[in-house]
C-alpha cells in the first residue's frame, strides 16, 4: 500500500465522520428536534461543518492527492482506490474556492432554514420565508460564481465548452458529473414536445377512470402496517434501516448498514403513504447495498442524484404501478381496507394510481405530469441563476408557470412555492435529477425487459431477481462509477430519453385507450 | 474580557460540538438505530471521541488554565467564568492521565456494548455480555487506577485523605463531588439499619394493600395520552423537548432547548410508564431550566447525578406519589380506565401505588426498597474495583445479595444482573447517585414545606410555586455551584440522610398503619 494513500485515508476517516453527523443531525431535525432547538444546534453544526470542511481542504490533502496522481503511483492503485481519489479531487475543487468561514456560515444558515421554511408553509406564506431564501440564494449564487470562474479559467476534459461555463453549470454538473444547461434543455424540448400533446389528449378522456375510493377515511395504523409490510416486500431490511415520518419523505444514510427512509400518512389518501414508502425503499435498498468495501468512503453512496431517483421511481413507477406487481399484493390491500376496497377490482385499482390530471403537487403528481412539475422548477432555477428574476416575484413566475403547462394555479404558496423542501436546503441544481431519474429507470426497464420475464417475476411474488440485477449492476459499485459509465457497463448506451418518452406514450396511449 | 479566556472559549466552542454530536448519536443508538448499525456507526463515534479528547487535552488548554488560575487573571473573571474554568479543570484532570488511544478504544467498545447488552437480555443470558463486560471494567479498573495514582501522589484541597485513595473513591468523586467510600458506607449503613426492619414490619401487613388493579389491560395507545398529559402537567416543554420509547428510559439533552425524554410502556402495567414519565420529567425539568447564559458551556448541565436524581425522584416519588398531587389527576385518569379503575378510590390508588414488596427490578421498585438495590449494586461495585471478584462470579454474587437483603432470588440474568444498562455504557460509581438523589430530595422537601404550602399547591393542581423555587434555587445554576454548595446556599445545611431516613419511616408508618 503507497503511503500517501495510508494517509489520505486516515485523514478521510476524520472527514466522512464529521460528514455522518452531520447526516445524522439532518435526519434529526427532520424527523425528531423540537421546535426551538434548531438556533442553538446550528452552532453545533457549524462547528461540525466548519471541522469537514478544513480536514478535507488544505494543503496536506492537496498534496497527498497530486502526489497520488502522479502516473507511476496512480498505476499502483486499485479500482476502488482510484474513483475515491477522483471523488476526493472533485469535491476538492467544488469547495476550494469557497472561504471557509463563508461556507460556515452557509451551512448554518441551511440548518436553521428547513425550520423557517415548515412555520411558513403552514402559514402559506412566502413572505416568511422570503428573506432566509433570498440568502440562501445569494450564498450559492456566490459560491457557483466562484467555481464557474475558476473552471472557465482552468478547463480540464471534464468540461466541455470552457468558455460558456455558467454557476447554474457548475450547480448541474454536482448532481449529474456530465450535465449542463445545453444537454437538460434538450432533455426538457423533447419531454415539453411529449407530454403537454399527450397530457390534452388524456385530459380529454379524464372521466374514464374514477378513483373517488382513494380519498375514503384509510385508519393511519392500518396504512403503517400495510406501508411496512411492503417495504420489507420489496427488499428494505429492516435490521439495517429504519422507516419514520417527516413532513416531506426522504432517505438518508449513515452508512450501508444505517438506511433510514421516512413517509407521510393521510387519512383520505391511500395512494400518498404507500407509494411515498415504496419510492424511498428504492432508494434506501440502493444505499444498504453499496459494497462493504466501499461504504464508510467518499465514494460509498449511491452514484448520483439521477441514478438514485432511477431507483427510487423504478421501483415506485416502472414495476410499482404495472398490473403484475399488484397481482399478489392487492388481496392483501383489500383485505385491511375490505370496506373501502370492496367494488374495486384490480384493474380498476391500476388504472386509479396511474391516473393523469394536472395536479399542483409535485409529491402526489402522477407520472405523467410529474416532468412538468420538474421543468417549471428547472426553469425558474435557470432564471435565478441568469440573474433574471427577483425573489420577490418567484411566487407570481410559479403560478404563470403552471397556469402555461398544465392550465391550473396555487390558491396559495403552501400549494406553490413553498411545497418543496430542496431550496430551503440549498439544492438548487438537485430539481433535474428527479426527470433524469425517470428517463433512466424507463430505459433500465426496456433493458430488463429484454433479458428477464419481469412481469412473471411480479406478478409470482418473486422480486429478487430484479433486485439482484440492479443490486449486481448498479447499487454494489456505489460512486466507483458514474452514471453513464455504469449504463454503459450494463447495456452499452449512455442516458438516451427516447426510452422515457416511449415508455410515456406506450403506458398512457394503453391506459386511456388513445387512437 | 481576557483574551485567555476567549481562547480558551473558542476551543471549548468545537468541545461541546463534538460533545453534543456524542450525545446525540448514543440518544439515536438507544432510541431508533437498526440492529445491525452499530459496528460501522461506532467508527464515527471513535473519531469524534478523539476529537473531543484531543481538542480538550493539549498544552494549549493546559496553558491557557494556569494563565487565568493566576491570581491577577482570576480575580478579574466573573463567576460563571470561574465556573467554567473550574470545571474544564476537573475535566482536565479526570482525562489527561489517559492515553488518547485506549480512551478512544474504549469509546468505540462501550458504543458497541449496548447493543450486545440489549442481545444478552433479551436472551437471559450474561455469558454473552461477558466478555463485553470484562473489558470495560478493564478499561474501566486501569483508568480508574491511572487517575488515583496521580491524586495520591499529588494531593490538592478537595481530597481529604490523598494517601488512601482509591479507584472506586475516584469514580465515586465523578459522579457526586467530594464523595468517597467513606462517606457512602455510611449512608449506606444508616440505610440498611433502618429500611430492613422497617421493611420486615411492612411485608408482616403486605396484605392490607391490594394493587390488582394495576395488572388489568391497559391499552398503550391510551397510556401515551396520559402520559403526554402528565408530562405537560408537571412542566415539560414540548416545544423544546421530545419524548420518545426505549428498553430503559432515560433522559438526556443536547442544550437547554433541546431536552429528550423515553419510557417504556406495557400493556399490563398501568404504573410503570407514568412513573417513568414523571421521573424523566423531573430530570427534563432540570435541563431545560438551565440559564441561558451557560446553555452550550461545560457549566451548562446538571451539577451532578445525585442532584439530577433529586430532581426526578421529587417528582416521581415525593410529590408524584402523595395523595395531594393526584386530587386534581386521578378523576382524568379514570375517565381514560373507567373499567379497569372503576372500583378503585383515591385512597387505594394512593396506598396501591406506594406498596412496598421486594422485587427483583430496580427500575419498578417502590421507593422503600430502592435503596437496597442501590446498595446492591454498591457493594459490587466496591468489590470489583478492590479487585475481590471475578466477572463469572458476578451473578451468583448479585443473587446471593438480593437473597440476603430482600429474601428474593432472580430466575435469569435478564431479571438479575443483565437488568440494567450502566454498566454496559462503562458507569461504574453512577448507581449511589439514585440512592443520594432520593435523599437529597426528602431533605428538600422538609425544607419546601416549610416556607410554603406544598400540598394545597398539589392539590389546587398548582404546581408552578413549586417548580419556580427549584428553577430559581437550583436548576438555573446548573454545574456553576456543586450538590452541597446548592444545598447550603438554598437550606443552610449541607446533604443530610437523616432527612431521608425521616421521610421513609413516617410515610411508610402511616401507610401500614405501624404501631
């Protein structure tokens, strides 16, 4: 073993732990700390941020990684050993740029924020949280500023055109190693030429399906123990995560052996707790199965934000929606709820939960109108990051927006604007994954689909093979690869949304009966 | 101010960061963190252990106290200041004879126990903590051992006879300031003199008290209602604390703003849960109590264990279990039991609740016999760090202890010496503080009731006269003032068991109707 490596080792041990409490502080305050607590636990925070930040950027880890990159020693590292290096000089140069007692100071802010953010959502009012996004956005708009100068400056391969490096660029380039505003608006052209046709034709059709049955009164015990049932159905383990309840679902992680997931119970929604559940156990079966050589390391999480949402929204959407998975679970469904349940047969069940209406909820949004959703906030991001907008009009810019796509508007900003947490975090740039995601859990289907009888596999109960392709071929390598290089390994095409587009078409076109 | 001290502040500042991460991942480990996490998590905890202990053991702090110990410097600190100094003194002096790489392994070890505990009860089975628990007293003997060499050696004001100090005097002075061996023989001696054959007397009349009723059914769901209730009640604040369930309740907090509680419940045993909750209550009470101005500083906790015990055995047993206190809450009680309680008066809820039986579990004992489990676990303690006994030996030692004093025999380890979980967390001299703690809070009691009608409070369901005089005479000080500085200053007088042997012969004479 090079001792450089041995080193930069023992020093990432230091930061990856200040990295889990911070994890675990998140997951807290999320799901747990009362309400005053957060302005004196931000200092704690702080401290811990302030503490990763100065043990990964310095000058004895930025020797260390030149050190290691020098060509006779780079050829003496393993596989594993190289994509944490690589990993490492990422995140290096994303943060080096920053002064620390700037990202301090951010950081603090972002642990206060997602508690001014619930007070105003419950108040329905933006003007609450105006201010602290207004920071929040001047906090990153600074940051990206710094970086996308430094790249425009020193371009390396990664980045294709130097010259036009923009801070909504670099913010991108974060959640999906590759990505830009030139490539997602392509991405989102096409999506835009699909689904607004497609979403008239099936509004037109609105009336032949009727789900009244999911808004009867569903006893919340009984939701939980459908909900954790089939969690475990669908592989999370429950001897290495846990599931809780948070205002908005989400998954974290200490590491492979600590996945924790969490959902959101309505009493008159169904659909919401169980689909929200089977959503994050795909997220959270990706993170308990990173190899045990890797977690605990830089590169032991899931790739990127567009692959995790892949598995997220394959097992949600692909195979959770389709007929055949539901073939061995709806008796069990019907028999918790037989009076809610009792005139539903499955098929109309399957065409309840895949039913399409403009919807202002990105959380409850069907499938096909769930792009729209992402495109209005990839839009506005686009805006911010332009300079085009102040933000003080994002409310009004919202509302246009979805009165343009999907002819509805937001009776208040509980239901616009502030319906998402992301901001309020700082992930601006993380909106994307969630469409990049879809078009790749379609694309891994039609994948699948060519080399194993998935619908069999559902419709016997029997998820473990499905589970084991994506577990062999995506989850294991963790961030030893990227996104496109692990859709490479596994079917020799790169991202390609002609797969979601298709997929669109030939679900809804069947669903509704289209010409 | 001195520019030592805010030296010395700001390197305290990233102490109680990592301080407070510590506790905030045993709090998770002990209330929500799957089976299989630990051995991954405890890594972490490992390296922010040695953060702490690096950041708080070093010449730097060395230096930075002796420079303000001088008697210029020392005189210009105000006395919070001294406070704080005084404390990261002890600190200082507990830690540095430790070397840093056996109490990080340690940490790792004794963040790993619990859950090897937690197998081990649930087993019955202590040779599978065995061996766990072998280690820690190794660790637990040799650091004891470092530190009373070093006092011995160099005697200071506060140990009265450095010559004959011993490993456990030195956990004894950790948990309650100036206490040793000594001094808890006889307490202890006093206590066995009295409560044996007040005992014997009561168990001749145990038939007299019949508490049938509290083995009825009691729904869970119903419990936690009241138990929230009660919580509120007593002055719990849930907008800065939560409360929570775990195999053993517990109280513990990461600022004053941030205060959480557990219990425990069962559905056949209505006591239980309610007197956890008014016991962890108390304790809350205390921590949430603590003055601003030292919130987040070493000074910022309660002074002691058997202070915090005072606090949750105030309310648990000396007002929780009188007759006043439940005037105004058992009409509520009964309204959510009207059948299981529906032929029980107040008096016999009273008597019922203050029964006195010998019983095998500690944490469900009546407040007689407590105190012998506490000595129990004493004399052990006493003879593990003499070095009289070897760990195979300790459950036939534990059996044969509570056969002598309470003629009683545990079945298994789970309900003899596997019970408690201190151990496994490395507490060793923390078990006197319950028996200090219930004595310190009958002496306050004598001298509450005679400044102020204590039970037309009770009974007018008033209890803010009685929770303003705790906070004002001794939660807000926290750690700023020891037990017997609080106590002089509050009564005149400092820690004194007769008080206590006081209170447990009138209660219980007038109970039983003694002659």
């Amino acid at each position: 073993m090079l001792k450089e490596y041995d080193q930069l080792m023992k020093r990432l041990e230091k930061v990856m732990a200040f990295q889990t409490a911070l994890t675990l502080f998140e997951w807290d305050s999320e799901t747990l700390a009362p309400l005053e607590s957060m302005e004196l636990t931000s200092k704690t925070i702080g401290v811990l941020s302030n503490e990763y930040f100065t043990n990964l950027i310095n000058d004895d880890v930025k020797k260390l990684i030149s050190a290691l990159s020098e060509k006779k020693k780079w050829n003496e590292l393993e596989f594993n050993q190289k994509a944490i290096i690589k990993n490492i000089k990422k995140t290096y140069e994303e943060m080096e740029h920053i002064p620390p007692e700037e990202y301090r100071a951010y950081k603090e802010l972002t642990a206060k924020a997602p508690g001014i953010w619930t007070k105003a959502k419950n108040k329905k009012s933006f003007e609450d949280f105006k201010a602290c996004l207004d920071e929040i956005i001047q906090y990153q708009k600074k940051f990206a500023g710094y970086r996308a100068n430094y790249t425009s400056k020193h371009p390396n391969t990664e980045q294709k055109d130097v010259n036009s490096v923009l801070p909504y660029d670099v913010l991108l380039n974060d959640f999906e190693e590759g990505f830009n505003i030139q490539i997602l608006d392509e991405f989102f052209q096409k999506i835009k030429e699909t689904v607004i046709p497609l979403l008239k034709e099936v509004t037109k059709k609105k009336d032949t399906i009727d789900k009244a049955y999911n808004h009867e009164f569903y006893d919340i015990e009984k939701q939980k123990e459908f909900c954790n049932y089939i969690c475990s159905y669908v592989g999370f383990d429950f001897n290495r995560g846990v599931v809780a309840e948070s205002a908005h679902p989400f998954t974290t992680n200490l590491h492979n052996r600590d996945v924790r997931i969490t959902t959101h119970y309505y009493e008159k929604n169904l659909e919401s707790a169980i689909f929200s559940i089977i959503h994050e156990s795909g997220h959270g079966i990706y993170e308990m199965h990173i190899d045990d050589s890797i977690t605990q390391t830089p590169v032991g999480g899931g790739t990127s934000m567009g692959m995790h949402e892949a598995q997220s929204r394959f097992f949600e959407n692909v195979i959770g929606r389709s007929e055949s998975f539901w073939v061995p679970l709806y008796p069990k469904l019907e028999a918790i709820f037989p009076n809610q349940l009792k005139d539903i047969s499955l098929d109309q069940f399957i065409k309840g939960i895949n039913k399409a209406t403009p919807n202002l909820i990105r959380t409850e949004a069907d499938e096909l109108t769930y792009p729209l959703h992402i495109m209005i906030r990839y839009e506005i991001e686009k805006m911010i990051f332009a300079g085009e907008v102040d933000t003080n009009d994002l409310p009004k810019i919202w509302n246009q927006k979805y009165e343009e796509y999907m002819e509805i508007a937001p009776q208040h900003d509980g239901e616009g604007i502030l319906q998402d947490i992301h901001w309020a975090g700082g992930d601006f740039g993380y909106f994307p994954s969630y469409a990049i995601g879809s078009a790749i859990a379609a694309q891994i289907y039609y994948h699948m689909s060519s080399i194993m009888p998935i619908d069999k596999y559902l419709s016997d109960g029997n998820l473990t093979p499905v589970r084991e392709y994506l577990i062999n071929h995506i989850h294991k390598y963790g961030a030893t690869k990227n996104t496109n290089e692990i859709l490479m390994d596994m079917m020799q095409e790169e991202l390609n949304v002609d797969y979601y587009i298709l997929y669109l078409t030939e679900k809804y076109t069947k669903l509704y009966d289209l010409a």
